[in-house]
C-alpha cells in the first residue's frame, strides 16, 4: 500500500456481502491504481447471515459505526443493498462522532435511506455504484467509476445534467417514497431530484409517484429527472403509460417541473450525483 493510499471502509447496511465479490472488487481497485491503489477495508459483519440481512440490526448499526467513526478512513462505501437500512438509520445516527464528518459516503438503491438520513444531518453523500454492481452485466465499468470518483473526484464520473450551481439528490424511487414523511427525510427545497427504479409494476410505480410529489417538502423541489426504469413487470393487464409518462402525469399534476432523463439506474451505466451542490 503507497504512501497516503486512501482509506475507503465497506459496509453492508443491509443485505449480506460475499467475500468472493469483495475480493474481485479488491483485485480491480488493485489494476486501476497500480501505483498507489486505494485500501478498501470490508468490514465482517458486512459477510454474516441473519436471515435476510447482513447479521441483526444491532451488528449492521456496530459495523456502520466503526467505519464511520474511524479517523483513520476516508470514505465509506456501502457494499451493496438490497433491504435493512431502514432498520439501523435512526440508530446510527446517533452514535455518529465528529471522524464521521470528514468522510464522504457513497452508495444508491436501499443504502439511499442510510444517504437521505445523513443528508439531512450535513454530511456528504454521493448516489452512485456499489461493490455488489461487479456482478452486473459490464460491472467493472461502474466499480470503476465510484473508485475514480472517490479517489480523484473524476468529472466524469458525475451526471452530466449536474450544473454546479442547483442542488441535487438522488433515489430509487420506492426507497425515496418510504423515507418521506419520516425523521429521514432531508430538505429538498430547491433541489433537482432524480429517480429511478427496477423490476415494478406500472401501476405500483404510478401509486409511488403519487405519494412522492403529494409530499409538501418535494414540491418545493426545483425539479424531477427520471433515471432508467428497467426490468419492468408485466401486468395481465396493461397499464397504457409508460414509466416516463406516469412521472410526467404526476409532476404536471403537482406542479413539480419534470426536467426529462437522468443517467442513472440499476445498471453498470449508474453515474454519481453527489447531494447538494
């Protein structure tokens, strides 16, 4: 490891991690840096089973902390998602210590509650590939674009409708809908908010859409994007929109402009929209 290699800590807040994906996502850190490859740091909780999730909530909270709260570990990346963050966000607020605010944290899909959670309380958060996304089809590709972001910032890497100047967030659109209207919820008043989705219902996605732009704190929102809705679910009956549709219906029926596409999604193309400015 190089002289002041960064330090990026990995975390499973929700679903558990596989060390054979861990290994390979620390093999390709390894050929992108060749000179000075950053130290990812899995910690092993993120590899215990308890049924669905990553160990109990107690050991995923215990594993968000250590990484957090480690001065010594410049990033946090979330392992992959999956369900349970919303089952250790309140918690491990509350155990954050001042290490914590120097870090940035990265991650999309369920790990979005743990990003909204933290937006909220100031701290830097990043949309953008998780280590699971080695497995997807060109997923090298989107391992490749988190490292080059956290480690050089690489423009690149960023959505390309970012300006600079308006600030942004972005979700899955179900994980969006659920943390709205709980302690979770950040201010979102005049941000850009790009959503995306995969393998829902039409209809499910129209009743989502639905309960996000009635939320008072999204309609103070400069605007909605809509990211790649991919893997749809066929209904025995057709819905008669298509997802681009459903979300233009409800941000004219709300008054939220709709700002077209968003190059986000569940797919090796994710590109990284840090919240805020």
């Amino acid at each position: 490891m190089g002289i002041n290699a960064m330090r990026i800590g990995i975390v499973a807040a929700g679903s558990p991690f596989d060390p054979d994906i861990a290994d390979r996502v620390k093999a390709l850190a390894a050929s992108l840096f060749p000179g000075n490859p950053p130290e990812l740091i899995v910690h092993p909780n993120s590899f215990l089973r308890h049924g669905h999730f990553a160990g109990p909530d107690r050991a995923r909270t215990e594993a968000f902390l250590d990484i957090a709260n480690d001065p010594g570990i410049d990033a946090l990346w979330f392992a992959r998602g999956g369900y349970g963050a919303c089952r250790v966000a309140e918690a491990a607020l509350a155990g954050l210590e001042p290490a914590a605010r120097n870090k940035v944290y990265l991650g999309y899909s369920d790990a979005g509650v743990m990003l909204a959670a933290l937006y909220r309380e100031g701290y830097r958060v990043a949309h953008g590939p998780m280590c699971q996304d080695i497995v997807r089809d060109g997923g090298e590709a989107a391992i490749a674009r988190a490292l080059r972001w956290l480690v050089d910032k690489d423009p690149t890497a960023l959505e390309p409708s970012l300006d600079g100047a308006t600030p942004a967030a972005a979700f899955n659109m179900i994980t969006l809908s659920q943390i709205l209207g709980t302690p979770l919820q950040p201010d979102f008043a005049n941000h850009v908010i790009m959503i995306e989705e995969i393998s829902e219902y039409l209809y499910k996605i129209d009743r989502t859409m639905y309960h996000i732009t009635a939320n008072p704190g999204i309609r103070k929102a400069a605007g909605i994007r809509l990211g790649r809705c991919s893997d749809m679910i066929q209904n025995d009956t057709d819905f008669g929109m298509t997802a681009e549709e459903i979300v233009h219906h409800w941000c004219e029926r709300s008054g939220i402009p709709f700002l077209g596409s968003a190059d986000i999604g569940h797919d090796a193309a994710n590109r990284i929209v840090p919240f805020g400015i």
